[in-house]
C-alpha cells in the first residue's frame, strides 16, 4: 500500500482516539457481555481463564464465545505447532518475516511502525489468530540481553512513540496487540525467578512511559505480564503494577495474559489483577486458574465477582476483535507486506563509516567483488529459542546484491567462517571458537582477487535468544580474525555487521574505512541491503541504543548491577540508563545513541521557538532549517532533546522529548517543526506520586544524535 494510504489511516485512528473509540463501541458490547455472564455457569467462566493448548484458551461452543487464539510475534506469524512444541507441518502457514525491533527502531519512523502492525495484523487475521502477542519494548538496560534484538530501544520515549503506531496498527484490523513484558523485564539470566528493585522515579520515568503510551494513548486491548518479580512479587501477581498502576490509574479495560508458564499462584495471583494463565504444557486442568481456581471460589478465597470481571474483560477483547461487526478477512504474504518490509529494512540500515567513500558502491568501474561470510547467504527468520516464521520467502545478502548487480558485475563468494552455535549451560553464554584457518585462506585468495571486497559479519538468531543472556560483547565465531586477514588482502574492504544488539566492533572502526550496520531485516533484507551498499537508497537509520566502547562503561556493568546476585538485581543506575549515563557522566561511548551517517551532509541553522516563556499547559513549538548540502537525496532524522540545568532533583544531561524524519532533495532545505507540551519536561515527585513540572530554564538541543548537537535555544517555563 502506499504511504499516503497508511497516512491517512494513520490520521483516522488519531482522530478517533481522541474522543475515545473504546468507550462507543463499550456502550454497544457492555449489554451483550452482562447477558453472556448470566448464562455461563462458573465452570464455564474457569474454562475461559486457562489456556487449553500452546497458544489457545477459552471458548465456550454453545453460547458462541470463540476461543483466545494467540500468536507469537514480535517477527511475524509463527508457523502453526503441536503439543510438545513440534511443527504441525502444514502448508499453509507461511507468512512474511518482519525486521526485528531494534531494526523497526532504529528508522525512528512511527509511520513504518504503523504499517508493520496493520501488515502483520492482516496476516494474523488471516491466520485466524485474534491476539498478537507484539510489540515488544522493554528497556535496552544491559547490551547483552538476549531478547534486545526483540526490543525497541534504550529510550522510553522512542519506544513510547514506536509502540502506539504499532498497537494501532494491528488493532485497525481488529487483531489485539499484547504489548510486552510488563514490567522490568531486561535481563533473560534467572528471568523467572529474578527480583527487581528499582526505585519509583526510575520505574516511573524509564521503564513504564512506552506501556503507559500504548495504553493510554494506543488503546491496547492485552498486555503480558513479565516472568520476573517486582520488589518481591512476581509481576504477574503484582498488585501494585496490575492493579494501582494499570487497571487503576491508566484505566485499563482488557486482558492481562501471563507469559507461558508465568504464574506461581492462584488465590493472590486471580486477587491481584491477573485474568488469563497461559502455558504450554498439559493436562492444562492441573494450572492455577484451572481446578485450583475453581476450588478457590467454591472456598469464598476468590470472589465470583473477581471471576465475573476477568470474564467481563475476556468477552470486551472478543468484542473488539473476533466478535466483532465488519470483521476484515485478512491477508498474507502479499506484495504490499513485502513492501512494507523492504521499507523497514531501507530504513533501519545505519552507515557507521565511510572515510573513503566506497559507498555508495561505484558500479560503473567496479568489475569483481568478494562476498565474505556466513551471514551473506544465512537467513534469520528462524534461530535460536523463541519466536520465529515460517517465512515464504528470504532475500538473502548475497542474493540481494546478485539481484542487483549479477549481470554486470563478477561475484565471487566464500563462507570464511562458519557461524553454527549450538548453546551450552546456563544463562549466560559467550563462544570461544578458533577461527577456520582454511576458511581463511579462501576468504583472503577471494579478496585478493576482486576489486572490492564485503564482509558480511556480526550474530545470528541462534546467538542472539531468548532465555539466555551474551557473557560479553566480543564479536563470535573468531570474526576478528577474519577481518584483520581479508582488510590486509584487500584495503578496499566493506564490513557489514548484522546483528540486533551492540557489539564491541572497536577494532574494525580503528582499523576499517567503511562500516555499515544491519539488522535480521525480514524478507526483503538482502533487496534493501544490496539497494543501500549500491545507492539506490541513501542510508537513514539512527542507532536506537549506545554502542559502548567497553562494556564496563555501560551502566548497569559499571555499577555491578547485572546480573544481579542471589536472585536480587538493583537497578543502581536509578534513571541514567543508556545514553543518559554516558552524556551525564562524559563516558566517550564508540557510537552514540541517534548516531547515522548519509550520502550526503545536513546543515542544521535558525532554531527558534514560537516563545520565550511557557505555562505548564502549553506547548512548545520548535521550529528548525535543515538543508541537504550534497548530491544525493535522503531522509533525516532530527533530534530534540531538553535539559534542565540547576534543578532540584538529580537529571540526566538530556532527554529526547522530539524527533521527526523527514525527506529532503539534493541542495533542498526543509523547515522541520517539533512540538514538546510542556508536560513533557515532568519528573516523577517521589515525596508526592505526582508529575512535577519544575519551572525556570530549560536548554533546546537540536541534532542529528545524542552527541551532535547542532542547534540550540533557551526557554523559561513560568
């Protein structure tokens, strides 16, 4: 579809969430939920607590109640299972793999995120699946997670503004999104077992707002609780978050689902604010909210009435979704997806370096070029533990650049090291493994051969997973070796990492002239690849977390708060998380939150504001000239970040309150406008539980990351 199309879509749902769409059609369902409750006996009402298959539950034949049928995103629609996790080995559940989170993250384009929940959505529909166990954004706390190629961001805003366009994106096609894992889920070693403390102003500040947003702002209609406890209870009985927090201060109607196998108790847990137990093993009778749970009522532990409303909020999601009037059919697989893919992964692409300008590649007087490495003909739509896609097809980066180049241009390809990871025990995991000297030599005799020579380098799925955590940043599979050997064969030497997460890739920026960054980028990668490394398309993305230089400058390392000892991990970082910490503390990071380099350069001058002084209640409008000065179109990012000097309450150095893309032709300039409500520049008042708006000074930092600021002006807020 055409991006005007999802513009106006866009633009439509915005319009009718803010007069509150839920609340019409609440008025219409709210009568046939009542009637329904009064016919279902409470054996019935139990039945639908539960799940009775890997990704089903509920469903009540005789009244016509369908069951919950879940599907386990964030990549796409996942092939179809069996008991005991085999495939069912049908033909007909493929579906289109989506670029990972971070890369969705790192285009900083909510339109795209807009667009990849209504594709995947139409795909779920089409699937018959009516909950979508996507997006997921917990904070990027630690750069070793196993689970930040799933993630957005490091920055609760980024991800706030990524997670409403996606959740309203599914929802368009009357598909629940489950926003995911809440909450304080940054860490896979001992996630179900570990406990968290971090103080409120963090929580409230870091590691809620993208929750709140999708919430409040997205109308999310499910929502997972994370395995992990909070503060000594686990979240999925965590009164404080799903009660005080959720269902109370952010009203929340729908469903809170438990991660698979994430509930530890019946009576507080149903007490506290849980409605639907999932799992994947059965005799499914044998979980909490099953027979327990039924006993628990019949022994005046539960209340029907706590029953009745988890009920209530089954039957409301059902109501918007399968039960719902004009019920779209769905599609899958179709070119409008793969557009929507392609388009991600153009955009998400991040050039790191290009000090002597090989790229864009000069394919008039390029004749042979060297393809190095496992990840140029490896696919990523499945690996590892965790949710993958049966895909229907996968461009591969070699393919990409034969689709693009083969007819003119010899390519000569070798593997240079094998990157098959079979993980050992334990949580956290790193591999030591020689490099394949043979492999090598190969590689080194191909790069001598050819005019040019690109490595394709980094992780995989099976590297980076769910349930297990990197023991460090080292790039695997001896990779350094391999660059060091094919750099000094062939100068003329373009590294491509892939990967979901930073790595310490210090060594190849001292040492390499030209670096790009890619990500598991979906069905079309290797098309979008090959189009950013020729020029069809100039590279746009921002990197959405920092890159450290060493690990131990990151936060939650430099404070020996990971991974925590004796089940407990305390978040010492309190608010200083990511690029907070390293601009607040003059840490040299190797890249910087927001860093992306183009074709071509931007100019930034003229930043104004439309005021001098501002009440609480309004909002600043920020107005700024950004001019492409080179030969090549391309896309920007700009950046606004405030700071607060003198205040009352420890800040981080800058916050990034605005952010808008925007294209720009050749010798063209844009005038690019921002608005921060004033609301925004909050802190969470500890001492009151209330948003403080702090009045005085506040600096306007306006640039094209974290560290290049550009621009900047000074208001007052009165």
């Amino acid at each position: 579809m055409k991006s005007k199309f999802y513009l106006f879509l866009i633009c439509g749902i915005i319009a009718a969430t803010a007069v509150n769409a839920q609340t019409k059609s609440d008025e219409i369902s709210e009568a046939k939920i009542n009637a329904l409750v009064k016919k279902l006996t409470l054996e019935e009402k139990i039945s639908m607590l539960h799940a009775n298959g890997i990704f089903s539950a509920g469903g009540i034949q005789r009244l016509g109640i369908p069951h919950i049928m879940t599907d386990d995103g964030p990549l796409g629609v996942r092939e179809d299972v069996k008991e005991g996790w085999g495939s069912a080995n049908l033909t007909t559940d493929s579906a289109t793999f989506f670029p990972n989170g971070s890369a969705l993250a790192a285009t900083w384009n909510p339109e795209l995120a807009y667009r990849y929940g209504h594709d995947m959505a139409e795909e779920a529909r089409a699937r018959g699946k009516n909950v979508m166990l996507a997006p997921a954004f917990n904070i990027c706390r630690t750069p070793l997670c196993g689970r930040t190629y799933e993630y957005y961001s490091e920055d609760p805003f980024l991800n706030a503004r990524l997670a409403v366009q996606s959740v309203q994106g599914m929802q368009s096609q009357h598909v629940a999104a489950c926003v995911k894992h809440y909450a304080v889920n940054n860490q896979e070693v001992e996630r179900d077992r570990v406990n968290v403390t971090v103080d409120e102003r963090a929580l409230r500040e870091i590691y809620l707002p993208a929750f709140k947003a999708a919430i409040t702002e997205g109308n999310a209609w499910t929502i997972m609780s994370a395995y992990n406890k909070l503060r000594g209870q686990y979240c999925s009985e965590n009164t404080y978050l799903l009660q005080t927090i959720l269902k109370g201060e952010w009203g929340f109607k729908g469903i809170v689902i438990s991660d698979w196998g994430g509930t530890h108790s019946t009576v507080a847990t149903a007490n506290n604010g849980l409605d639907l137990e999932m799992g994947s093993r059965p005799p499914y009778n044998t979980y909490f909210f099953a027979d327990k749970l039924l006993d628990s009522v019949k022994a005046g532990k539960v209340s029907v009435q706590v029953i009745d409303e988890k009920v209530r909020r089954i039957l409301w999601v059902l109501y918007h979704t399968d039960m719902s009037a004009n019920l779209p059919a769905g599609k899958i697989n179709t070119p409008e997806h793969s557009k929507t893919v392609y388009d991600i992964a153009a955009e998400s692409i991040v050039l790191l370096k290009n000090d002597q300008h090989l790229l864009p590649l000069n394919t008039t007087a390029i004749k042979s070029i060297a393809v190095i490495g496992d990840n140029a003909t490896r696919t990523f739509h499945l690996g590892g533990f965790g949710a993958g896609v049966k895909a229907r097809y996968e461009i591969t980066a070699l393919a990409g650049l034969q689709n693009r180049l083969g007819k003119t241009v010899d390519i000569k390809f070798t593997q240079g090291y094998s990157g098959v990871y079979r993980p050992g025990g334990g949580g956290i995991r790193a591999i030591h493994k020689k490099a394949d000297s043979l492999m090598i030599q190969e590689a080194v005799a191909t790069a001598k051969s050819t005019d040019i020579a690109i490595l394709f380098i980094g992780g995989n799925r099976d590297y980076e997973s769910e349930s297990r955590d990197r023991k460090d940043l080292s790039l695997p599979f001896n990779e350094q070796a391999l660059v060091d050997a094919v750099t000094a064969a062939n100068p003329k030497t373009i590294v491509v990492v892939v990967g979901g997460a930073p790595y310490d890739i210090g060594q190849i920026k001292a040492k390499n002239s030209t670096i790009v960054w890619s990500w598991y980028n979906g069905s079309e990668n290797g098309n979008a690849l090959a189009d950013a490394l020729t020029g069809a398309i100039n590279p746009s993305g921002k990197l959405p977390f920092t890159f450290p230089a060493s690990l131990k400058d990151s936060p939650a390392h430099a404070l020996n708060a990971y991974p925590g000892e004796n089940l407990q991990v305390d978040y010492k970082e309190s608010i200083l998380v990511g690029y907070r910490w390293f601009d607040t503390k003059k840490i040299e990071p190797l890249y910087c939150f927001g860093y992306g380099l183009s074709y071509t350069d931007y100019n930034y001058t003229d930043l104004v504001t439309d005021k001098h002084s501002y009440k609480p209640g309004d909002v600043i409008t920020a107005t700024i000239k950004v001019k492409n000065s080179g030969k090549y179109a391309g896309k920007e990012t700009v950046q606004l970040y405030i700071s607060k000097t003198g205040s009352v309450v420890d800040r981080a150095d800058k916050e990034l309150k605005a952010f808008k893309k925007v294209s720009i032709a050749a010798d063209e300039t844009a005038s690019v406008t921002l608005n921060i409500p004033v609301k925004d520049l909050a802190y969470y008042d500890v001492k009151t539980s209330k948003w403080v708006v702090e009045p005085g000074k506040y600096k306007i930092l306006v640039g094209t990351s974290s560290r290049d600021i550009a621009q900047t002006a000074e208001v007052t807020v009165e």
